[in-house]
C-alpha cells in the first residue's frame, strides 16, 4: 500500500495524499509585489492535474521592512487581495489546496540599497556581509501585527492557510540562532526568549484568522554552523509552537538555507523531522533532495515524516507530481 497517496486530514482540510509543492521564490511578482500573470501562469502549470496534497507558495512579504527583493510577492497591504485571490483560484480549479508563505526577510533581505534590520546588530554569517541595525523593543512588538494583518489578507483572498517562514536566515530564524541573536532583552539569551517573537507571531495570526484557517510553520531546525542553533533546541522549539497553536511544522535548515552542507541524499534533513515527528502529534513535512516517488514513499514508511515536500524536481518537471502519483499507484 502506497503511504504517498494515504489521504490526510487537518483541522477541515483533507489533503488528497502526502506529497507537498515546496516554497520556491520565482521573482515573478510585479515591482510592487502584486501578482503578475506571469505568477498566475507558473502556478498553475505547477499544479495542473490535482496531483498534489498541497501547494505552499514562495515566501511573500508581510511589510516593506521585510521585503527580501523586487518580484517577491507582496501581503503587505489590503490592495493585494484582488491578486492574491485569482491565485488562490489557479489552485483551487485546479483541485490543489494551497497555502501561502509569509516572511520578514530581517537582515537577510538582498535588495541592495536596503537598509537591513535584524534581532542584533551584526551581519548573518551566510549573508551579505552588511551589518543589520537592531530593531527597537517597539519595533519588535510591531512584528506579530505584520504577520496577523499578512494572514488575515492571505485568508480574504481564500486561500486554506498560511505558513510562517521561520527557516533559512530569515528575521525569525534570526531571532532563534544564538549566532544572529545577542540581544539582552527578553527577546535574547535563553531559547524560551529566542522564540518568544514566534510564539507572539502565532497567536497573533491564530487570534486573527480563527480555527478553521491552516497554521503552517517552517522551521530551521538547525544551523550547522559552530555556535548555532542545534536539534535539541530545534526540538523544543517545536514542541512550544505546537503548543502555542500551530498545525502543521514544515522542517528545514537554518542559517545555512534549505541545503545541508555535505550531502544531497535524498530526505537530507530526515535526522532533523524525526525526531520532531517523535515527539509533536502535528504532522510533519520533510523537504530536500526528493528527486523520485519511491524516495518519497520510504522517507514516509520509516516515520521521517507525515508529508514529503519538493521543490527543485518540481521546478524542473512540472509533471512530476501528477507522474508520482501514477507510478505510486
Ligand atoms: C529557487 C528556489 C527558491 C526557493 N524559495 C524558497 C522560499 O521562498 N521559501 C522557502 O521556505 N524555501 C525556499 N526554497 C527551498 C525549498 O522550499 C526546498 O526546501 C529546497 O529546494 C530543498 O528541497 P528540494 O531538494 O526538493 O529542492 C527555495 C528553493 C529554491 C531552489
């Protein structure tokens, strides 16, 4: 029997089988951020014939302050709704529910003549280079109101949830790695102040979008760099966002990005999602270096996982889940 295409239901939404569309940036937004037709176009040849469980789009911006580059979408302001609506159709005519990514790029952002803000004022180590500006106390409470607004249009525009982007250097996984968070405030220190940011950004959004409204979170479970954060803390890290009300943890790298330095096997980052899996009752998504159905089939028959992202196979092949699903089958 196929675990592939074993349906799975969250909070109302069941999801056909197990295989994800991963966030992918395409820089195909209009300057401003709105949905061009190109994006429209792109999306939907991505998820022509319904043959995935769930489509997650690129990372989109919840403010100006953390926008990561021009052609990035844009949930920043109620005049994206309209854009962020035929979107949500492309997917749903094509029978796929789809979630949308919300971001604060932080110090991470690469447009150049940005002037960059992060938790501490130092550069990321896989960055630019460029030294961040700390953001103020005030500043940081504004972030979970970004978020909420950011989710509150996402659900507007009918899409089935939102996914917070808390992987791959980003502001919140700024927030959560001791090497890009120095601050002394009761943002910094301990891993109970270096999520404290997440946990108010999850309520926030949970408080604005109700229960029946998808709560992804995307989490850099570990940095793989010398001082950074580590499974452990990754660990239980996600045990506090399932607790503070996130249905689904989506399990990637931190300030090393979605790759994990030294291998390319197939489900690289299964050492990082199974023991999250272990402990947290919310399903689990496990992206990278899923290039065939039957890698996919086996990350899920050993317990690495509840669902199986990927993105560069489908980059690459468009056909590559309604294939899967065929051969699975
Ligand atoms: C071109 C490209 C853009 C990406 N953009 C995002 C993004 O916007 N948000 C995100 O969380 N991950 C992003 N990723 C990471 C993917 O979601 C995924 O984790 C990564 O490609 C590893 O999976 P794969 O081996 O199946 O490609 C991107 C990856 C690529 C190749």
């Amino acid at each position: 029997m196929s675990h592939l295409l074993e349906p799975l239901t969250i909070r109302t939404l069941t999801l056909r089988n197990r295989l994800v569309l991963a966030p992918m940036a395409t820089s195909k937004a209009r300057p401003d951020g709105s949905i061009s037709d190109e994006l429209l176009a792109y999306y939907d040849e991505k998820s022509r014939g319904g043959a995935l469980g769930l489509a997650i789009t690129e990372h989109c911006f919840v403010s100006e302050q953390g926008r990561n580059r021009i052609g990035q979408p844009s949930v920043a302001d109620d005049a994206m709704v309209d854009g962020l609506s035929a979107l949500a159709e492309v997917f749903h005519g094509n029978g796929v529910p789809a979630v949308v990514q919300i971001s604060h790029a932080g110090a991470a952002a690469v447009e150049p003549e940005k002037r960059l803000v992060g938790p501490s004022g130092v550069a990321t180590p896989t960055g630019s280079g460029r030294v961040a500006r700390a953001l103020m106390p005030e500043e940081v409470a504004d972030i979970p109101r970004q978020f909420a607004a950011a989710a509150r249009r996402v659900k507007e525009a009918g899409f089935d949830g939102v996914e917070i982007h808390a992987a791959h250097g980003y502001l919140l996984n700024q927030f959560l790695s001791p090497l890009t968070n120095h601050r002394t405030d009761r943002y910094g220190g301990a891993l109970k102040n270096r999520i404290r940011l997440h946990i108010q950004v999850i309520h926030a959004v949970r408080d604005e979008v109700g229960s029946d409204f998808l709560l992804l979170l995307r989490l850099g479970a570990h940095d793989y760099l010398e001082g950074g954060t580590v499974i452990g803390e990754g660990v239980e890290a996600a045990l506090a966002f399932e607790e503070a009300g996130v249905d689904v943890l989506d399990i990637s790298g931190g300030l090393t990005g979605y790759g994990r330095p030294g291998t390319v096997e197939p489900g690289y980052f299964s050492e990082l999602s199974a023991p999250i899996k272990a402990v947290v009752s919310v399903p689990v998504i496990l992206t990278g270096g899923v290039t065939e159905p039957d890698q996919a089939e086996r990350l899920l028959a050993q317990g690495a996982a509840d669902l199986i992202g990927v993105g560069r196979a489908m980059l690459r092949d468009s056909a590559w889940a309604v294939k899967a699903v065929r051969t699975s089958q």
